[in-house]
C-alpha cells in the first residue's frame, strides 16, 4: 500500500507515491476539520498526534475497509515513533542537565520516574577525548559498543567530548572498568589506528544524583593526565595519587614551595643527563645498583652524579624524605608549565 506523510500545512514530507494526487487544500482542509479519519477520493486520510497537538496528516492509497485498517495502524505506529523519539531525545537532555548539576534534588528524581530511569542502581562516567581532525563517526563507533542497552547513556557536550553513563553490576569493579574503556577505546579509533584519543573514567556511584561528581571527577582525571600521565590513553580517577592534590592547588603556592625548594634554581634548569639520572633513580625506587646497570654506567659515576645533585639543591635522592620533595617540586614544576599553556 502507498502512503503520503504530510505536515498540517500541507507540505508532503514522504510519500510512496508515483504521482502526487493530492493536493496541499485538501490535506489542509481536513487538518482544520473535526474528524480524526476521512476518505477523500480514493484516499484514507489520518492525523497523527504528539500529546493532543496535531503533528502530521498520514494519507493511505484506497477509500476501502482495508486501507482503513491498514492506514489506522501506520498512524498509530507513527505517534509511537514520536512519543518514543522524544522520550529519547528528554533522556538526553535530561542527563546533560544532570551531569552539569542543573537540577534540584528533587527535580531529579521526579523526572527520572517519567522517564523510566532507574535512580538507584551503580554507575560510572566514562569521557572520551576526541583528537582533532578525525573526520569519521566516533559516536556511532562508541554507541556500537553498548548495542543501545537502556541503563545506558552516550551523549556528546562538544565536538571533542563524548560522554558514557554507563550502568554496572552489583559485582563491577575497576578492573572492569578498565577493560569497558578499553573497549570504548578500541571502536572510538575503529580503522585508525594511533587515533590519539584519550579517556578517563570517576569512581562507581550508588545514586543518580551522585552521576554529577562521577563527571566531574573523569574530567578532573583528563586534564591531570595531560599533565602527569601524558603516554597514558586511560586514566582512573582513583589512579591520580598525588598529581590530584598538585592540580588543586593555587599557583601562587605553588611558586611559593619551588622557591623555597630550590632557591633561585629551576629544575629546567638541570640538564638532560641529570634529569634523565633522577628519573630513572625514582623509577627504580631509589635503587643504586639497578639504577646504574641501566643507565649503563658505573655505580661510582651514579653516585657521584647523585653527590653532585646534591650540593646543588641540598637534597639527597638516597634519603626517603628529600627525594618526596624533590619529586614532588618535580611534579609542581610540571603542572605550573601546563597552567601557563592554559593562559595563552
């Protein structure tokens, strides 16, 4: 059977039809009339509804009983897509407004209750950074991942962000966490491979109105990645350690202590072969012997390096507290350097 899908002015929208026969009058004609179904010529007219307002006007080839039966079922079907599409499209909205703390606590769970999302079940947000430049679907890739499961949430804020409210069972831990990023990951960069994409992940939430501070701490875990763990593609919130404190803290502060640490000295200012010793020193826990054996040189020449450090900063890597400032500052320096690429 041929159908015609028209709006209340008359503008045929889609249609089977070969020839249009119809005409904008008549469609208008009966839109402005009482009747709910009409047969006009040789046609079935119908309209189809969105909450009581007249939305479209579907029109079904032949004036018979069947047509009727046929036509009244594809109306009916026509004002569930609508109901269904917008009960989609208030979700994401809905979810936005939450992850963004616009809603009143109670407005939370009230609309939630219309919109048939469970407020008491655990869940976590994943955000996905997008790399710039990649002219292929990303949230389609991503939204294929999760197969359109209904406790589950993917709306995108900016051209560069996508984000997961993702539902998890009762026995989830952050071990599968890490492998639904993986996941997401891995159909992000479908087809391209080194895509640079990054994504972060908050801790595991019991309510919908915690949703907002699981958002915010994945955000947080973004921007201090960039800083810490830039050769890092998925970052944990609950993995931040100390660089979470650093990322809070003022930068007046912040200069403050790396004065006092290293007087009229930067750490930008040691260098390659020293930076290179400390950080192997500290990747190695503070072991000489295995430091030395693979920066491929003599235990003497480490410590030597180590002394000649040290009368430089009056810091001693070998003892356990000076070497926590001197990381530390390290990792103070590096933040302060990010926060000036921010500023221009």
């Amino acid at each position: 059977m041929d159908f015609s899908v028209a709006d209340t002015e008359g503008k045929i929208l889609a249609s089977t039809f070969q020839d249009q026969e119809i005409g904008s009058g008549e469609i208008v004609t009966f839109a402005e009339s009482q009747a709910d179904s009409q047969v006009i010529r040789d046609f079935q007219f119908f309209k189809v509804y969105d909450e009581h307002r007249l939305e479209y006007v579907l029109i079904a080839a032949g004036g018979n009983e069947d047509s009727y039966m046929v036509g009244k079922l594809a109306a009916f079907q026509l004002q569930g897509l609508l109901v269904a599409y917008k009960e989609r499209f208030d979700k994401d909205n809905f979810i936005k407004n939450l992850l963004l703390d616009n809603l009143l606590l109670v407005d939370i769970y009230n609309r939630a209750k219309k919109l048939h999302i469970e407020p008491d079940v655990r869940r976590v947000v994943f955000i996905l950074e997008v790399s710039p430049g990649k002219d292929y679907n990303v949230l389609e890739n991503v939204k294929s991942v999760f197969q359109g499961k209904s406790g589950d949430f993917i709306t995108a804020v900016d051209e560069k962000s996508i984000i997961i409210v993702k539902e998890v069972g009762p026995d989830d831990g952050y071990e599968q966490m890490e492998q639904i990023a993986r996941s997401i990951l891995n159909a992000a960069a479908l087809g391209n491979e080194g895509a640079g994409h990054h994504i972060a992940y908050g801790t595991i939430v019991r309510e919908l109105k915690e949703v907002s501070r699981s958002y915010k701490e994945a955000r947080m875990a973004l921007d201090v990645g960039k800083i810490f763990f830039d050769e890092k593609e998925i970052i944990a919130y609950s993995s931040l350690g100390i660089g979470r404190l650093i990322y809070q803290l003022p930068i007046p502060l912040c200069k403050m202590f790396i004065k006092e640490i290293f007087e009229n000295k930067s750490p930008d200012d040691f260098d390659e072969e020293t930076l290179t010793t400390i950080n192997k020193f500290f990747e190695n826990s503070l072991n000489v012997s295995e430091t030395s054996r693979q920066l491929y040189i003599h235990r003497n020449t480490l410590v030597y390096r180590l002394d000649k450090l040290q009368k430089s900063t009056g810091l001693d890597l070998r003892v356990f507290e000076d070497a926590i400032t001197f990381k530390i500052a390290l990792m103070v320096v590096r933040y302060m350097k990010y926060m000036e690429t921010l500023d221009y």
